[in-house]
C-alpha cells in the first residue's frame, strides 16, 4: 500500500457470492475484535452491476459524536437505479405504516422528533418503549437487507485527534476548522476506487467479448446549511484535484433528508458505521450494534475506512492550503484474496 495513504484500517466483510472480485484489509491498528469467520472473503459488486449502464448512485449523509469527541462519520449505500427505486418505495410506504414523516436513526433510538409519539417523555424512553423503537429501526433496515444489489459503506475521522491536529494555524489552513468536507471528500474518492476495481473485475470476466463500458458513480447528499452552497463547486475541485478518480465520478447533487427515502436510509447506515466503528477502536465499550450484524452477516457492510492523525499529518504535508484535496493514493489500492491485518509503513 502506498506510503501516506489516508487509510489507517480498512475491514471489508464479505459482500457478493457471484463474479466479484476478491479483496483483503489493512489495518495500523491489529486490534480487532470482529469475528474472523465474517471476515472470509468479500466478493464485492459482483451482481450489482444489473445492466450494460453500469450508472451508480450513492446516498451519502453524516454522522458524528458531540463535543469534537469520538467519530465524524460519512457514509451511507450504493447501488444501481431498480434496487433504489425498490427501497424508496418500500421505505416511504413502512413510514406511513408507523406513522411517521420520515425515519431518523438518531431520533428512533431516542424516542424524539416523529417517533416522539412512542414515548411518554421525549427522549428518555423506558426499556419498553426502547424495546418497540429498536423493532421499529429493525424494520427499515430489513429493507435495505432485502436486496443484497444494495452495498453500505463508510469512513470515519478521530474528531478528537482532528481537532489536536488543527490547532496549528498552517494545519488548519489546510484542513479546515471542522472534518467535514475532508470526510465526504474521503467518501466519495472510496466510491470512484469501487468504480475502479469493478471495472477491472469486469474486464476479466465478461463474456462474448462484451465491451465495457467505464462504471461510475453519482453522489446525492445530505443538504447542510453551512457547506451546501459551496459544495458543487467543491466537487468541482475534487475531481480536478484527483484524475484518475474523476473518470468513474458524474454528477453531485444535494437533498432534504426528510423528503428523500434513500437519503434517510443512508442515514441510517452511517449511523451504524459510526457506533460499529466506535466499539471497534474500542471508543466505546459496548457490543457491535445489531444492525451491523444484520448487515455483515447479509454480506452488505462492504467497506469502513478511518482517519487517525499520523493520516491527517500526511494528508497536509502533500497539500497547499485551498488546494483541494489529493486523496490518489486510495486509487492505487490493491486487495489481494485473504483478509490479513498489518501496519501499514510510516
């Protein structure tokens, strides 16, 4: 792996049984507590792809810890038009079976905002009444584990060491005052590298001599009242700022969450990475969240990466300030058949 990457661990779960292509992970941090045996092999995308477009989207929305604390996470799902016109369907339909306006994670586990009306005193639910926001949660994520088309993803950043870092003035000239435009920069670049190895697995298993077209990605985000105005022209500079990436990437574009079914799906999702991640750096003490196992154990949590600061030291060393970022070497990743955890070179 080249020096300097972003990455400081990756875990990849196993993804599609059928033409994919096999992956390993690397980590810096040899602790790991997810079960090896779910760690086999991770055939990823390969039945995604369900047509010759091979056009994907991915729904990306935040999730992050309070107090410049913990994790700022960005993540959410990918997958081709039919799987996210299925979910969307299905998942404002189980909205109005509940009653609710839209689906928020955060807000379902306690007892606020639409799901206010399954508990006596907003945001302190007895275990009862946890227990029925919990059964409530599972049904949404039911609907993303009904088509294993649909891929989750993630990356998180160590907001505390973040935070360490930009309190050098030059450093945060580069980085900003807060993770997040690095974080959704760092997320999107991870789909162009989806893009990338899909296309190399494709190129070795069509048939008849089919002629393939270059996948690529469109990226549909969460609005955000201080970044969205600039965020076109953002992903502008992204994309200029990393070549090779910007072949598999196509439009950006960003929504209201409320309005948004897949939106509030990838909501979901990063939620889950967010409080996964968190147990497994051992933030937090706690299990892994239900809803990973589901999604791990469905073979549909295909990639977490995190951002620690020897990683955001080098992250600046190779930057001017208002430069955009170059986050190429995630492009040069190369995961071989077995799943193995090592340092990464310094």
């Amino acid at each position: 792996m080249p020096k300097g990457n972003a990455v400081v661990f990756t875990f990849l779960l196993r993804a599609l049984a059928a033409q994919g292509i096999q992956v390993a992970a690397t980590t810096a941090r040899t602790r790991c507590r997810i079960p090896l045996h779910r760690l086999l092999t991770a055939n990823i995308f390969g039945c995604v792809a369900v047509d010759y477009s091979y056009a994907f989207t991915s729904y990306l929305d935040e999730s992050f810890d309070m107090k410049s604390v913990g994790l700022f996470a960005v993540g959410g799902l990918i997958a081709q038009g039919p799987p996210l016109f299925e979910l969307a369907r299905k998942w404002e339909a189980l909205c109005e079976t509940n009653g609710i306006a839209y689906f928020k994670a955060s807000a379902c586990e306690r007892g606020k905002q639409p799901f206010q009306k399954f508990v006596r005193v907003e945001g302190s639910p007895t275990l009862e009444e946890q227990k029925r926001l919990d059964q409530i949660s599972e049904q949404f994520i039911r609907l993303v584990l009904a088509d294993k088309n649909i891929q989750c993803h993630g990356i998180t950043i160590d907001q505390r060491e973040f935070y360490e870092t930009v309190k050098n003035r030059a450093t945060k000239a580069v980085l900003t005052s807060t993770p997040y435009r690095l974080a959704y920069d760092l997320a999107m670049i991870q789909c162009a590298w989806m893009m990338k190895s899909l296309r190399e697995d494709l190129t070795k298993t069509s048939a008849f001599g089919t002629q393939i077209k270059n996948p690529h990605v469109s990226f549909v985000c969460d609005e955000h009242e201080q970044h969205s105005e600039l965020a076109a022209q953002a992903y502008s500079g992204l994309k200029t700022g990393n070549a090779e990436a910007a072949q598999f990437m196509a439009s950006y574009s960003y929504e209201n969450e409320k309005c948004v079914p897949v939106l509030q799906a990838a909501d979901a999702i990063v939620y889950i990475v967010r409080r996964s991640s968190k147990v497994e750096m051992a933030i937090h003490s706690g299990a892994f969240p239900p809803a990973f196992k589901l999604l791990a154990d469905n073979h549909q949590m295909g990639i977490i990466r995190h951002v620690g600061k020897e990683n955001l030291k080098n992250i600046v060393k190779r930057q001017k300030p208002g430069q955009p970022y170059d986050l190429s070497d995630i492009m040069e990743e190369v995961f071989n058949d077995d799943i193995k955890f090592n340092s990464l070179s310094n």
